[in-house]
C-alpha cells in the first residue's frame, strides 16, 4: 500500500522536477482566466459570480450532469490521444474534424448495410474498426503527401477537413439519406438510425453516458504503451524531435511521418464512430462540429501526453456542459463561451512557458557548474 | 600610478578589481570554492579551466548575475555589492557573453540604444552614431553604426558587442569564450583589439579552455578546477603541458601511444567517387582511398573540401554519381543507412546535436538510437528497459560518461560528455568501420583526451578507422595515414612517418603531392 504510494509519488516527482508549480500551473492559469472571463460578463451585464456558479452546477451539479461531462469528454479523449501521436511525431494534424466525420460516416454506412448479414458482436467490432480505418485513410493522404512530396500537412489536413464536410452534406441529402425523411417527403439530411445491435451500452439510462467512455480511457492507455514502450512509438517520436538524427540512425523518416498522421486519423475516426454508435446513433448533419478541434486544444492542455489528456478531456466536457447550461440560465450569447475557452487556452499556454522558463532556470541553475555557458557550442548548432 | 585615471573612452579606470573567499554553491555542488581572484588595468587575465570548473561562475558573481554565498568584491580598493548587472555596469564592469544579444533585425546603433535610459524618454540615435564613431576610431574598431545585425558576420557582431561594452562605460570587460564562434582570422582579429584595449588602460578577462590562445593572448593565467584555484601564474614561457596539468590535475596525452599492429585486410574500399553538394555541384570528383583493419586514416583539408560529403556519402545519407563503396568486400552504394549499420558501419557526426542525437530523448533513449529494435533491446515492438538500462549503464561507467541520471535528457549534458556518449554508442555496436567527423571539436581537454585514446584502442584492437578533422595536430597525432582533400580532389596521401606539416599545409591549400 505504502510502496505503491511512494512509487506514485517519485513518479510525480520525476515528471514535475519536484516542482508543485508544473501541475498546478495550469490550474492558476484557468483559475486566472476565469477572472479575465468574469470582466467579459460584467460587460455584459451578467453577475460572474452566478454565471460560474451555473457553469458549475451545469457541468458536476448533479450525478446527471456529471454524466453528461463524461460523455462529451469521450470523442474529446479519442481526439487528443490521436493528436498526441501526430504532434509527437512532428506532424501537425488539423485535421481530426474531418477524419471524425469521414470515421463516423464510414461506420454509419457499414453498420446499416451489415446490419442483417453478421452476429451483433462481430458487427459492433467490425463497425469501430471501419471508423478506424476510414480516419486512418483520411489521416494517411496528407501523411504521404508530407512524407513523400514534402506538402505542408496543416493545409492539407485543412483541406481534408473541407473534403469531408461537403462529403458528409452530399451523403446525408443524397445516397445515405434516412429512407424514411424521403418517404415522408420531409428530406432533412440524415441518415437511417444505427442498426440496434451495435448501439453502445447505456451506463445509467436514461443519462446518455455509454460503455464509449471506457473505449476512450483504454484507447489512451494503448497509446501511452505505443508511444513510450514500443520501438514503433521511439522511431515516431525519434522522427518528431529530430529528422536528421533518425535518418542517420537508419530509420525511414517518411514511413513514420506517414504512419503517425494515419494513426492520429484512426483514432479521431475511432471517435466519430463511437460518437454515432453512442450517442447520435444516426448521422445528422452538424455532427459532432468542433470535436476535432477542441480535441486539439484538449492534447495540449494534457501536455501530448495521452495520460494527461484524459483529465484534460474531461475539464473540457465540463467546459461545454457548464457553458450550456451558463447559457440557459443566463441568456449569454453562445459567442461568450467560445470567448471564455479562448481564454482558457490562452491562459493555459502561456503558463505552460512560464514554467518551462522557469524549469530552464532552475536546471541552469542547478547544473551551472557542469554546464556552463561554455558548453553552447555543443547546443548551438 | 601615474597614468591618468580615465581611459580613451572618457570613463574611469578600474586599477585593480579584487574578489576574495567567493564561495558559490548550488543544490549538490560547490561552484566556487573560497576563490580569489584578481584583475588590474592593462592586463589580460586568462581564467583557465575545463567545463564546469567554475570560471562561469565566478565571472557571472563579478557581473552581478549571481550573488556570492559568501565573500567580498572590491573595485579599486573599495568594496562592492551588485545585485544585478545594472549595478556592475555602473561600476564600469561589462561583460560580453558567448552567445550575443543583440536583436538581429535592429541597426548597430539601436542595439547599443536598446534599453538605455534617455533624459526625455526620447532615443536619440544621432548622438548614439556620433559617439559609436568616436569609439571606433578610438579604438580602431571598425563598425558602421546603420549597419543592420543580420547583415554582418559573426565576427562583427563580437565587435559591435565589444564597442556596446565600451559605450556603458566598460573598464573592466570580461570576455566569455570569445573565440568559440570565430574563424581563424576573426581570431586574430579581436586578438588585435583586445591588445590594444589592454594598451589603452582597460582591465580584460579571457575567458578559454583553450591552451595556445591563452599562451598568445594573456599577461597572468588563472587556471581553475573544481570550483577551486588552482593558482595564478604569469604568461611567461609556461609550457601547455603545464597548464593542462594544472587544469586536470593530472599528465594529459593529447597524443595517444602507437603500437605497431598488423595492418589487416581493407575494410572499406572507395574507387572514384562523385558527389554532388547541397547546390548540385561536384563536391568530390573521383575520390579513391582505401581503410585497412587496424589502421587509422587521416582526411585533412580545409572545411568545405568535400569532407562532409564523403562522410554522408559512406553512411548513406547523401547519393554518389558515380563510383563505388565497398564494405568488407561487399558494395555498399545502394544499401540504406540501416542496411550500412548493420553491415558493421558506425559514425560520429560532425554535428553532435543535429545528426548525432535527439536532444530532448534521454540518454538511455539515445544509447540505442539505431539499435533499439534488435535483442535484447526490444522484444518483438516491446522495450526491455531491464536491457536497456543494463546497457546504458554499462556504457555510462566504461566511458566515464558524466550525468545525473540515465533519465537525463542529453541535451543537459556537456559537449564532451555527449560526444563520449555517441563515442560508446558506435563503439558497442562493435562495427567494423568508423567514420568519426570533427570527434573533439569543442570539447574539453580531458574529453578529448579520452576519445583520441579511445579511438587508438578501437585501431589497436582491428577496427578500420577513417578520420576526418580540419585540426592537424588531431590528424598527426592519430592517423597512420594522412589523406589530404582539396576542392574534392586528393592531393596526396602521406605516411605518418613522412609526414610533414608544412608539406600538409601546401598540400592542403591546393598543391599536390611531390613525386
């Protein structure tokens, strides 16, 4: 019991250099936006106090809302865990939007044609690896772009975001429309419900909260083991810090370029389709709009660490559930959320600089001796 | 003391600046140990030692960055407390750092400017230039007040830190590695100016590792070890072999013994080699040599003389026009880099942070950077991190590599420990052939003790060895034979024991080989 605490302990330590401020840093930090935010509120006329307070109560208040918060921190962890993969192997993915879409359309598609044709187990399996591997796809068009002809990804996997979107308003007004709006002559674009067989195990009905949740916190757990115990996760990481050094050690930098935007694809497809199967359960147009990017946000805030991302989603779920529910109560205009979780993230940044400061400073400190401005040249090329 | 009291540059004259009992200590070390330490006006004082021996230090406390622990500072006899460089200028003490801070997008005169007070908040760049041109003529410091920062080289910049030093009132100037950054003749260069300031009555600090510009430079040497000094001597017919001895605490070899061994068969073999640079150009036109087991070959030249791209081109990361490589027998010039390291090829980069590690990556992540995948590192995609650390432990003790912990990110580490650390990378690979590119560039005395030694043993022991450095003291003291490298052509090849450094220099700046 006791080891088992120390061993948690000296682990903390390692990551923080023994310094409390690393983990609390961020906490001031959105602490401190939130006062910045309160100023945005009075402007407005709103009482700070009361608007956090339903912000609050929105996102924890009950087990209810609690619930809700884990629900919307699921795609959110799917995301981020995949962007950690691709920010770690040196790939800026911007992509996650689309390749949730693509992932999650692919699984609606899949799982209505197969509906009949296979036991629900293996349909349920067969449906989350298609929105795999559609994101997959969707990630692996910039990654070998990148890889072999140098395309800058950030426009490309823009560029797929917009791909995906227009693909997503043809599929749902034209092949994938529901059947039954065409019949009722209703045409609103969305697609037939998910055969029932692959709908995701409600936790505690009639609370939305789905067995996607555990999908989501194993998935960061596969990833962390990926990314630091497997030689494939060192070539990916050896590729993201230091392209020269990996070429003359031998490994094929385009591969893991490729390889980690296709990952990080996957995973935000994996994320579309538990979203469908958990969820929605049929695809509707506006979807899931903004996952792939909060995921982004979420990754850094969880410092690319698919650990650290798991309570950063979860903050994140608490953000959008709270300002809904802000939203409600006191009538702020949806804009004020966006503004508030700008905020945030500008907060949340530039704390994270201060303390890397801060950390370089006590290191040269530290090391002066040993490492003495003398040693530059090794550092200066 | 009859000289007047005030220097060239209108400001008072430091006579004599005295530290006594400095101790410094940080968490885990004693940076500076009771040091005294002393500098007058018209001297150049060399402060001499390895990393970490704590002139850094010592020199940060006498520019008010640090505060000493305990001790005293005293300015012509009077003492003194700075808390901060604001408070050192003031007393007429500048420092100039290794890397310059200077803002490159800015004029000369607006660096000099930045962050000056002005009367009415008013920059007045027209009585900065008026007075950067007295200065540079004063001192003969040749510098063009609208130049921009990125328009000059890195010499230049030096100067214009120099003359920035001067403008707030340096009498003191401490100089921190000035000569790290600099091209040969840039060295000689500021070597003019710093002569001539000592003339002029400023007091100088010669910050160096390195021996013959101490010897060319310096009126007294401080030599420091450990946080201590080791003593303070004049510059008066002091032999190198003495300073280095004072600086390590120990003889020091530069120049590894040589066994006679039998040369073996050729390990690597290379027949007309073409290479194209960076631009497309012909970088080696027609390169053949050949590297025999147990014996140590020498590439020297100018830098630039195609030496970086024979390099590549043998490890694999730059394609030849035309030619051949072979291995052990066997061609190389198709096979990938990885294909090359597994046939037994290993390589020590030029550039140690750029090509020759992953900064951020712990020194057990870069101990396995090529053979990570292979038992007993990895079984099948998992790491046996048992393994590794075995390994890396291991090596950190064999190759007396210095740092805190396996888990350090080698980017911490000094430069002689991280080119220890390629060093035993390559060499528990047990290759066959090595390429070692520029293998002490930088690194302190003892480290690059430790690696000449170390490569001597690697030939001794019948590994094919081909080096390439621009320091012919480092080509004569190991190669058994010199191959010397001009716009990508061979000059010559010379026997150790025919060896001749005149005969190299001509042959190194374009004439070939006597019959």
């Amino acid at each position: 019991m006791n080891s088992w605490l120390d061993r948690l302990r000296t682990r903390l330590n390692r990551l923080s250099g023994g310094d409390p401020m690393v983990a609390l840093a961020p906490l001031i930090a959105a602490l401190l936006a939130l006062v910045a935010g309160a100023f945005i509120l009075l402007a407005l006329g709103k009482n700070p106090i009361e608007a956090y307070g339903a912000m609050l109560e929105g996102a924890f208040g009950s087990e209810r809302n609690l619930f809700r918060t884990l629900t919307r921190a699921t795609p959110l962890l799917l995301v981020a865990i995949g962007i950690c993969i691709a920010f770690r192997g040196g790939m800026i993915n911007i992509g996650a939007e689309g390749q949730l879409f693509v992932g999650a359309v692919s699984a609606t598609a899949f799982s209505i044609g197969f509906a009949d044709a296979l036991p629900g187990w293996l349909l349920v399996i067969l449906t989350l690896l298609i929105g795999f591997l559609a994101g997959a796809v969707w990630g692996a068009v910039p990654g070998v772009l990148k890889a072999r002809f140098n395309v800058n990804e950030i426009l490309s996997t823009v560029m797929m975001n917009e791909i995906a979107i227009q693909l997503l308003i043809f599929l749902l007004s034209g092949p994938m429309i529901d059947p039954a709006e065409v019949e009722r002559g209703t045409r609103i674009p969305q697609s037939a419900p998910l055969p029932e067989s692959v709908w995701m195990a409600r936790l505690a009905p009639p609370s939305q909260i789905h067995v996607g949740v555990f999908i989501a916190i194993i998935a960061a757990a596969v990833v962390y083991v990926l990314l630091w115990r497997t030689t494939l996760g060192y070539r990916i990481r050896a590729v993201g810090q230091n392209r020269d050094a990996s070429r003359y050690a031998g490994i094929s930098v385009p591969f893991y370029l490729a390889l980690s935007l296709t990952l990080s694809g996957g995973l935000a497809g994996l994320a579309g389709a538990v979203e469908v199967m958990g969820v929605s359960h049929r695809m509707v147009e506006g979807f899931a709009v903004g996952y792939g990017f909060s995921g982004i946000v979420v990754a850094l805030f969880g410092r690319l660490h698919p650990i650290g991302s798991i309570p950063s989603a979860f903050l994140f779920g608490a953000m959008l559930v709270g300002a809904d529910k802000m939203q409600r109560d006191l009538q702020v205009p949806s804009a004020t959320i966006i503004a508030l979780q700008g905020l945030i993230v500008i907060f949340v940044v530039s704390s994270d600089i201060w303390v890397r400061r801060r950390t370089a400073r006590r290191l040269a400190q530290q090391a002066a001796p040993t490492i003495s401005a003398a040693e530059a040249p090794a550092s200066s090329h | 003391m009859s000289q007047p009291t005030t220097l060239p540059s209108g400001h008072t004259r430091i006579d004599s600046a005295e530290m006594r009992g400095i101790v410094k200590r940080f968490p885990g070390v004693l940076a500076n140990d009771h040091v005294n330490f002393e500098v007058r006006a018209g001297e150049i004082h060399a402060l001499l030692g390895e990393n970490g021996a704590g002139k850094s230090t010592l020199m940060k406390i006498l520019y008010g960055l640090y505060q000493p622990d305990e001790g005293q500072i005293f300015i012509n006899g009077e003492e003194v407390h700075f808390h901060s460089p604001a408070d050192a200028l003031a007393r007429g003490i500048g420092m100039i750092h290794q890397h310059f801070m200077l803002v490159q997008t800015l004029t000369v005169a607006e660096n000099v400017a930045l962050g000056m007070k002005t009367p009415h908040g008013l920059l007045e760049l027209d009585g900065v230039k008026k007075r950067l041109r007295e200065l540079s003529e004063i001192y003969g410091l040749k510098i063009d007040p609208d130049a921009y920062i990125w328009q000059l080289s890195v010499g230049e910049q030096q100067r214009v830190e120099i003359v920035k030093a001067l403008y707030r009132g340096g009498a003191l100037i401490i100089l921190d590695e000035p000569t790290a950054v600099l091209t040969p003749q840039e060295v000689d260069e500021l070597f003019v100016t710093l002569k001539q300031m000592r003339e002029q009555g400023h007091a100088l600090i010669f910050i160096s590792h390195k021996l013959h510009e101490v010897q060319d430079l310096s009126d007294r040497i401080t030599v420091m070890r450990d946080g201590r000094v080791v003593d303070t001597v004049p510059n008066d017919g002091i032999e190198q072999r003495t300073l280095a001895r004072m600086m390590v605490g120990r003889d020091v070899q530069l120049q590894p013994d040589r066994p006679e061994v039998e040369r073996g068969p050729v390990r690597l073999r290379v027949r007309d080699l073409v290479v194209n640079n960076d631009q497309d150009l012909p970088a080696l036109r027609g390169i053949s040599l050949d590297v025999h087991a147990g014996e140590i070959v020498g590439i020297a030249g100018v830098s630039g003389n195609g030496q970086r791209e024979l390099a590549e081109t043998i490890a694999g990361l730059r394609e030849a026009v035309s030619g051949e490589i072979e291995l052990d027998g066997k061609s190389i010039l198709h096979a990938s880099v990885a294909e090359r390291l597994r046939a037994g090829l290993a390589f020590i980069p030029e550039e140690r942070m750029r090509h020759g590690t992953i900064g951020v990556f712990s020194v057990a992540e870069n101990m396995i950077l090529q053979n990570h995948g292979d038992p007993p590192f990895a079984r099948s995609v998992f790491f046996d991190f048992g393994a590794i650390a075995r390994h890396t432990g291991e090596l950190i003790r064999r190759f007396n590599i210095k740092t805190p912990s396996q888990e350090t990110p080698v980017k911490n580490l000094s430069g002689g420990n991280i080119q220890k650390l390629i060093l035993a990378r390559e060499l528990s690979r047990q290759p066959v052939v090595l390429i070692a590119a520029q293998p002490t560039r930088g690194v302190d005395i003892s480290a690059t003790e430790y690696i000449r030694h170390t490569l001597m043993q690697q030939r001794n022991e019948g590994v094919a060895i081909l080096l390439i450095s621009e320091d012919l003291d480092e080509i004569l003291a190991l190669s058994d034979r010199i191959v010397v490298l001009y716009e990508g052509q061979i000059m010559g090849v010379v026997d150790r024991e025919d060896a001749d450094v005149e005969m190299l220099g001509l042959m190194m700046a374009g004439a070939r080989q006597q019959a």
